[in-house]
C-alpha cells in the first residue's frame, strides 16, 4: 500500500513539474522529455494527468466561439474530456453576444474571423464590458491579433492547434486566474 501511494505521489509531482516546464517555460514534450530522462509518451500523458488535476479543481461553464464546425466540435469535447462544461458555440459575432449574456462563462475560446465575416476580436472585446473572464484565441490569422491593443492578457493558439498544448493553455488561464479586460474603459 505505502509504494502504491509514494508512487503515486511521485506521478503527480512528475505531472506538475511537466506541466509548469510546458507552461511558465514554454517547453515542447520533446525537451520537456529530455530534461525529465522520460519518453515523450510518458511526457504526453504527464502533461493531460496534470491538465485534468488542474481543470478539476477549476470547472467552469465555457463559451466556444468558432465558425468551423468541425474545430468547433474538436474544441467541445477537448474542453469536456478536461471536465469543463460547454455551455454555447457561436458562429457569429451577435451570436457570441447572445451566448455570452445568457451563459455567463468562466473561460472564452474565440477564433479571430467568425462567419459572417464579422471579428472575433470585437466580440470579445463587447462580451468583456460586462463580465471577467480569460481568453484563449484559437485562429488561423495570429498576424490580425497581434496589434498591441487589449483584450489582453490572452491566450494565443494558431491553428492547426496542438491538443496537448491548447490543454495546457487552458489549464494555465484557469490556474493562474488570468483575466482579459476590454480594449475600452467604459
């Protein structure tokens, strides 16, 4: 019983200090591997055990705004699988808004150009007037979100994303409590 249990402890360290090396210092599996002496494997299900540890503790009601069907539902079960709750996807800008002001979520995953040609960005930036949440942009365009001008903090990921990374993003945003502000102080 005590080596089932100091093994396990020795698993969940290993998962944060996997997890802290991927997010505070941006480390791939593969370094992250070859500084721990473990097979990436090994690395890849480190960082999910400490992405669920972490996503447990901070459940939350997620808004997904995406216009690809297809990312849309990738990024819902990716988001269910670490045990969050999707509560809305939205094609559109007004569609964001709408979901926005009837979900209240805890966590907003935005892609840039939505499909009414209408941006994520704006959105986003209307839906946080009225509520503090953190931002993940998951986008094809990074170049449109890089302006220097709020929402930030935020998360950026580029599609086609990395599951394994976008798990630790999210983790990241909910664990630290980075919350975005509008670009506009009403």
């Amino acid at each position: 019983m005590n080596a089932r249990l100091a093994s396990g402890s020795r698993t969940c360290i290993r998962a944060r200090v996997a997890f802290l090396l991927s997010a505070l210092e941006g480390l791939t599996p593969i370094d992250i591997a070859a500084v721990m002496s473990l097979p990436r494997v090994e690395i890849e299900s480190l960082l999910t055990e400490a992405g669920r540890a972490i996503a447990g503790q901070l459940r939350t009601d997620v808004l997904v705004i995406e216009d690809e069907p297809f990312i849309a539902l990738d990024l819902k079960h990716l988001l269910e699988q670490l045990g969050h709750r999707v509560r809305a996807v939205a094609r559109t800008h007004r569609e964001a808004l709408v979901a926005a002001g009837e979900t209240r979520p805890g966590l907003i995953l935005a892609d840039i150009q939505l499909a009414d040609g209408s941006s994520g960005l704006e959105a986003v930036d209307q839906i946080l007037r009225d509520l503090a949440a953190p931002v993940i942009f998951v986008t094809a365009f990074p170049e449109r979100f890089l302006t220097g001008k709020p929402p930030e903090p935020a998360f950026l990921v580029t599609k086609p994303f990395d599951v394994e990374s976008l798990k630790a993003m999210v983790s990241q945003a909910l664990f630290f409590g980075l919350r975005s502000r509008p670009a506009t102080v009403a």
